[in-house]
C-alpha cells in the first residue's frame, strides 16, 4: 500500500498549498481529514474542472480577509496595552507575560486577534515592550506592551533606599564589646 497520494486541494490549507494545487500527502491524513472534510479530492479531469469554481470563490474571500486585515492594521496600529504583574524590588517578574496574555487583553479591547499572532518571547521584566502581531505575511503591526508592577503601577521599580548602616560601638563604652587582655 502506498503511503503518500497526490491529491487536488479544494480549499486553502496554510501549511499544505492553495487552491488548485496538487500535493503529495499521506494516505492516512488524506483519507482521514482531507476527504471527509471536504478540502481535496483526487485529481482527475473532472475535478480539475470543478476546482476552478473553487478558485474564484477563494479569491473572492481571500479579498475580504485582506480588506479585514488592513483594517485591523489600520486600527491596532498606535495601540498599547498595559499588565499589572507580581514584581520583586529588582524589576524581575514572579512568572512571565505571554503571547497568549497580550492576545487576551487585545482581545478585551475588542481586536479579533489570536494567540498564534502575537510574536512575543516570554517577558520576564518590567518594563515597555513593543510586540510584532502578525497577522498574515503582508499584515504585520506592533504594539506597545507595558509591563506595570501590581502594588506601585509602574513599569520600573523605584530604588530601594539602602540600609543605613548603624555607627560602630565605642571601645569601653556601655553595652560595646571591651577586649581582654592577652594573657600572659
């Protein structure tokens, strides 16, 4: 039995191909998901013919998605959002701000964005950020991330006043240490 299949995709697939286009797939993920869900076919002369209304119908809605995306763009675009976060003296954070966070509180400000397209490393400090939103290859924005301890409401951590150090006991003076003679 062969463990690849050539299939005719009827439907987009990120990381598959586009419409119209013949790719190699496993025979199991063909017959299991591709099929049955409607998003390719085998390419035989007949669906070769039927796909080019599928093409038509896909650009049309790719059109809109684009027109959405440079919407979105245009709107996320000079937008910042803040977290408060646990904090020690120093700035550093007890845990971290995700993607998954700064999606949440895009979304909370009502932009239709997912977790998968915030570009964001783990933040592990207080502080002002600015986070890639990658909506498609041709929509990318950033947005300012502002990193707030929860107690003071600031991105940075004022410093700590140092201790005072207390002044040394007087030799011979009540309460200090005396010294002992040596013996002889």
């Amino acid at each position: 039995m062969p463990t690849s299949l050539e299939v005719l995709l009827r439907r987009s697939v990120e990381s598959l191909g586009r419409v119209g286009e013949v790719v190699k797939v496993r025979t199991g993920y063909a017959r299991n998901y591709l099929f049955p869900h409607g998003i390719a076919v085998l390419p035989t002369k007949e669906n070769l013919r039927l796909v080019e209304k599928d093409k038509a119908v896909e650009a049309a809605l790719e059109a809109e998605r684009a027109k959405q995306r440079a919407e979105l763009v245009a709107k996320l675009a000079g937008t910042s959002v803040s977290i408060e976060v646990k904090s020690n003296p120093e700035g550093h954070l007890f845990g971290s701000v995700t993607a998954k966070q700064v999606a949440e509180l895009l979304v909370a400000k009502g932009f239709a964005v997912e977790e998968r397209h915030v570009r964001l490393e783990p933040v592990k400090q207080l502080g002002e950020y600015e986070v890639p939103v990658h909506l498609a290859a041709d929509a990318e924005v950033k947005v300012k991330l502002w990193v707030l301890d929860e107690v003071t409401k600031q991105a940075t951590k004022a410093p700590a006043e140092e201790p005072k150090p207390e002044p040394a006991p007087e030799k011979g003076a009540k309460g200090g240490r005396s010294a002992k003679a040596p013996k002889a």
